[in-house]
C-alpha cells in the first residue's frame, strides 16, 4: 500500500513488528497495528470452477474477485430480474433455489471447488450446506450466517468456514467505538 494512506503491512515476529517496506513516517509517530489471520498454510484446490449462492453485495464481491483471479464461476440466484440482467451481461447464472440437489447439480456442485454461500437466509444456507457436501465431499464450503449459533451449527454440518453477520458487526462496533475513546 502506498504511504500516503497511512497504511502498511508487515509481519510480527520476536516481539517487534517488521513493515513490510521502508516508510517516511516521523519519530514518535503513534500507529495502530491490526492483526489479522495468517494466510493458510495449504490453498485450496482450484480444480474445478466456484459456485456463488446469491448475488447481493457479498455475491457481487466474490465474483470480482474470482473475475480478476479470471477463475470461472457460476451464480445461482433466486431473483428473476437479477438472473436476466446479469445473463445479459456475459454471466453465467442460474435462477433456483441453492439448497435443493436439482439446483446445485444444474450449477455443476459435483465438480466445483468452491461454495460461497453468501445469501442471509439461514434455513437455506444451512440445507445447502448438507446437500453440497452429499453430492461433493471434498467442496470447499463457505457460508454466511446471520447468528452465531447458526454459524456453529454450519461448521458442525460440513462448512468449512463461516462468516458470521452477528460478529461481525460486534467487531465494528469495538474497533470503531475503541478508536473514538482512543484505546485503539
């Protein structure tokens, strides 16, 4: 990242944090260091395309990143409107609902290697979730759940990881109300 941002990455290692780059920064400059997940160890497997559950906001993220990945994928989407324009517009997307074994089938489950749940409801996700790992074993599965008890029972079922909306928002408010008290 540039410096003019304020912003750098870098790795802690020994007790001290080693920026990734040279920075101009003044002596004495007060920073906010962020841990964030290591990246895995073992990638997954690209070995067949990736099927996004839904094209709202969280869709409409993972497919611009497999798009400028230029990894193939496919959408399924209950929204009429949103499959038909979406169609026009070069996409391969399905209308149905993800959590029936017609649908996944259709979207080619079997020999994706990848599923991103990223639609809010739950009882869908969680179904979706049984049949995908039914009909393909060694899918990558990753699912939204808006609670976290539904994010433990998601994992418990077969998801691999689970973003869950209830922690996530508890995380903005700490970070954003830590910042404006100033313990960040």
């Amino acid at each position: 990242m540039s410096g003019t941002d304020g912003q750098c990455s870098g790795v802690y290692r020994h007790g001290q944090v080693e920026l990734d780059r040279p920075v101009g920064w003044a002596s004495g400059t007060r920073v906010t260091v962020k841990a964030v997940d290591p990246l895995p160890q073992e990638r997954i497997s690209m070995s067949g395309p990736v099927v996004i559950a839904g094209f709202g906001l969280a869709g409409r993220y993972v497919a611009d990143l497999l798009e400028h990945g230029r990894i193939p994928f496919v959408v399924v989407e209950k929204n009429p409107v949103t499959v038909e324009t979406q169609a026009c517009l070069g996409r391969q997307i399905i209308l149905g609902d993800v959590s029936t074994a017609e649908v996944l089938n259709a979207a080619g489950v079997d020999r994706a290697s990848i599923l991103a749940l990223t639609i809010p409801d739950e009882k869908a996700v969680l179904k979706a979730i049984e049949v995908a790992r039914g009909l393909n074993p060694d899918i990558f599965i990753i699912a939204r759940t808006n609670y976290t008890s539904s994010g433990i029972r998601a994992a418990q079922i077969g998801a691999d990881e689970v973003i869950k909306a209830e922690q996530a928002v508890a995380l903005q408010f700490y970070e954003r109300l830590s910042r404006r008290m100033g313990r960040l």
